[in-house]
C-alpha cells in the first residue's frame, strides 16, 4: 500500500477505507454496550486468543495493586488499543504481560500456554516484541548495533531480518552507521520498532508509540503501526492519544484505576457518549 505518511488527509482516507473492510469481520454488527459490567463477554470471546490476560492483579509496591483485576485478549492479526488517562496501569498492565512487574494474582497465557511472570527475555525467545514508553534504544550505539541487540538471542536471523526491518522503515536502512541518540524523536521510535522486530515476533507490545511525536509524526507512526500488523504481527498498543489510536485499531480497552472501564471495537468506543465524555472529551483533557 502507497500511504505517504507526511499526509494526514491520506491517512483519514486509509484509516476510513479500513475501517469499512473490516466493519464486521470480527464482530457482529448488532455489538452489545461496551460498559465492562461483567467477565462474560470477555470469557466468550477471548477464546482461542493468541495473547490473553485473566483477571489479573499486578504492583510494584507490596500491598499496592495497581492493576486491580484488568482482562485483556488478543487474537491472531488483531491490533488492539489501551487508553486510559495517566496513573490508569496502561504501561504496568504491558509490564506484567512482559514479565517486567510482578502478577500477584491471575494468568497470563501465549497461544494457550501459561506464561504468568515468565521472564522477559523467554518471551522473547517465545515471540513476544516489547517497545517500552521510554528509553527504548541505546543513544550511544548505532542504528544497525540497535538491530543487533533486537536479535542478539539469534544472530545468524541478522541478514534476513535486518532487510525486513529495512522494508518497512527505510530511513533506517540508509542511515544504519548514525548513532540512535543523534536521531529525531520518530526516528528513534522506528529504530525502537525495529529493534523489537528483530526477532520476528508473533506479538508486538507498543507503549505509546507516539509519544512525544508531532501531529503529523503521529499519523506516520500509527501508519507503521498499521503496517506491521498487516504483515500479521498481532500489535498490542498503549496510546496517550486516544482519539486518533481509536481510529486505527479494531478494538479497544479503556482503563481506568487497574480495571477495564470499556472494551469494543475502535468505532464503538469513539462514538459511545460516555467514553467521549470521560476520557475523549474536553474534560478529559483537563
Ligand atoms: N516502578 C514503579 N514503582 C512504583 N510505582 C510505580 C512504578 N511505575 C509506575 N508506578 C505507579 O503505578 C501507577 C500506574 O503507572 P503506569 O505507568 O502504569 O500508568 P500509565 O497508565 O502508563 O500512565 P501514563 O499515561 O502516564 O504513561 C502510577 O500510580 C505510578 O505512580
Ligand atoms: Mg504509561
């Protein structure tokens, strides 16, 4: 696909355009609320999920939860959003995913598989990609020793994966002897992906891709974002700009305080009245 990504208005034509192909692939038309009142929903539809959560309880501090009993799932090739206002647990709840905080209660499974506090770097060797929030390259190393890092664990996928990394971002490619702490702050979050994409994971955790990005470097990201998803990596993606992640996901969790406040598809919950006017909205922001 030709998405140029210095053009926003090309992206809300792709973003609509998507949006209509997959209007009930996954789900029914006829979606139910998308108030979080019980687990069921959750339970019939988690079903055979590639990635999946279970009420799970989660802190750093002992006898301080902060995740207080949150669900989540993934199934294959889906692209699913976290948004929830700062302090929620979005980055805890992708930390204790990633074996990086401690699960206190309930399960974690990968492909069916418990997977509860496994440690990071055996998720990785399992196939799940994490892009922290922040600090997520090494400044003083170059572009391609970046990439080296990202699949240190199977150094001979170098040559293979690097070219596929270089598919997909370019830029990288061309400048792969400059130093990441001398790059822009999208060209940092491209080697950031990258890196994660070195090992040819299955699962991709994002939190919050474009942080700090300008409107347009936003846009360009989510584009990116998109664009590994299609190549059938299932994304699982924090953001802090809910509005425009709604738009590209196909389903969405809001977080509020460790738990699931709302859950549907990206479409269902940007036009429900009460997540635009808790966590979209003007007050939102306040
Ligand atoms: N390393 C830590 N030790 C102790 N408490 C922490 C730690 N990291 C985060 N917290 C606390 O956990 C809570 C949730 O933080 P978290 O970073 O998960 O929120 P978030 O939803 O990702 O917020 P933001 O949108 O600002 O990134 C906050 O109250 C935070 O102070
Ligand atoms: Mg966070």
């Amino acid at each position: 696909m030709s998405v140029s990504p210095n053009d926003p208005a090309e992206f809300e034509r792709e973003i609509d355009l998507d949006a209509q192909q997959r209007g009930g692939h996954h789900y029914p038309h006829h979606a139910p609320s998308t108030e979080h009142v019980d687990r069921s929903d959750h339970l019939d539809r988690a079903e055979g999920a590639v990635v999946r959560m279970d009420e799970i309880v989660a802190g750093y501090i002992p006898g301080v939860n902060i995740i207080n009993g949150a669900d989540l799932y993934a199934q294959q090739g889906e692209l699913v959003g976290i948004i929830g206002p700062n302090g929620a647990g979005k980055s805890t709840l992708l930390k204790a995913l990633f074996g990086l905080v401690k699960v206190r209660s309930g399960t974690v499974t990968l492909e069916g598989e418990d997977i509860t506090n496994m440690r990071a770097d055996q998720l990785v060797a399992r196939g799940i990609g994490f892009v922290p929030q922040t600090n997520n390259v090494f400044p003083s190393l170059t572009i391609e020793e970046n990439l080296q890092m990202g699949c240190f664990q199977r150094p001979q996928a170098f040559t293979e994966r690097f070219e596929f990394v270089s598919g997909l971002f370019p830029a990288l490619a061309d400048r792969r002897k400059q130093r990441a702490g001398s790059l822009s702050g999208g060209e940092r979050q491209m080697v950031a992906m990258g890196r994660a994409l070195m090992m040819d994971p299955s699962v991709l955790l994002l939190d919050e891709p474009s942080a700090g990005l300008s409107p347009v470097l936003t846009d360009e990201a989510f584009v990116r974002v998109r664009e590994i998803n299609k190549t059938g990596v299932t994304v699982v993606m924090v953001e802090q700009n809910a509005a425009r992640c709604l738009q590209i996901v196909d389903r969405g969790y809001v977080l509020d305080q460790g738990r699931n406040a709302y859950t549907g598809t990206g479409r269902q919950l940007a036009n429900d009245p009460k997540v635009i006017e808790l966590y979209l909205g003007t007050l939102a922001k306040a």
